[in-house]
C-alpha cells in the first residue's frame, strides 16, 4: 500500500516541465505545463533566458498549464522580470489557485504583472 498523497497541493514523484514558445506581436509567450520546481527550473530559467536574448519587445510566462509552482519557480519569475527591467514589458499569466494563489499568499503579486488570461496580459505589456 502506497502512502503518497495524490494532490496539487503536493508536488508528484517525479518533476516534468513542457515548455513552449511562440510570438504573438511583439511579444514571446513562453507557456508553461506539468510542474515548475527546483527540479525544473533550470530548464525554465534557460529557455526564458535564450527568449531574452532574442530582444522580444515582451515576454509573457503563461502558467496556465502548470499544475504545481514551488518557491524555485517563482524565482524564476522573479529573476525573469527584473531581466526584463523597465526596457522590455513583462507578464506572467496565472489563471488558476495553483499559480496565482501562492503567487499572491507571498506578495508577489505586488512584483509580478500577474494577469487571469493570455489577452489580458497581451494588453497589459503593449
């Protein structure tokens, strides 16, 4: 008999992170699925560096997928926009209690553009 406990509020056995990017004006949304760990956050971290280096006119983190956010992926996002700096717009898409919950219960949400939805953020950094 298993003891783990099957639950978004705790994270699975084994970290997985499925990261896709694509332009939507001038901005790259970078769109993120399964689990943002201390696991994954390396591969997170480089493909929204490699996004940077390109000179996006913005760059949008979309949670939406995401079905658990550690402290190591907030820093992510942390480090994410002060990379952005006040040159280059900078949104992170939370639409559900998994992200935005914890995102808020620490404040960050007084750092972070956090947004409910893609359009919403597509807005907020034109």
């Amino acid at each position: 008999m298993s003891d783990e406990i099957s639950s978004p509020a705790f994270p699975p056995d084994r970290s997985e992170v499925t990261i896709g990017t694509r332009t939507v004006g001038n901005a790259v949304v970078v769109a993120l699925s399964d689990v943002v760990d201390a696991a994954t956050a390396p591969e997170v971290t480089a493909e929204i560096e490699k996004v940077f280096d390109g000179a996006p006119g913005a760059v949008i983190v979309d949670l939406c997928g995401v079905t658990f956010l550690a402290s190591a992926g907030m820093t992510v996002l942390l480090k994410a926009k002060e990379r952005a700096g006040s040159e280059i717009g900078f949104a992170v898409v939370a639409d559900s209690a998994v992200t935005r919950r914890p995102l808020t219960v620490l404040g960050l949400d007084a750092e972070l553009s956090l947004c409910p939805s893609l359009d919403a953020a597509l807005r907020q950094v034109s």
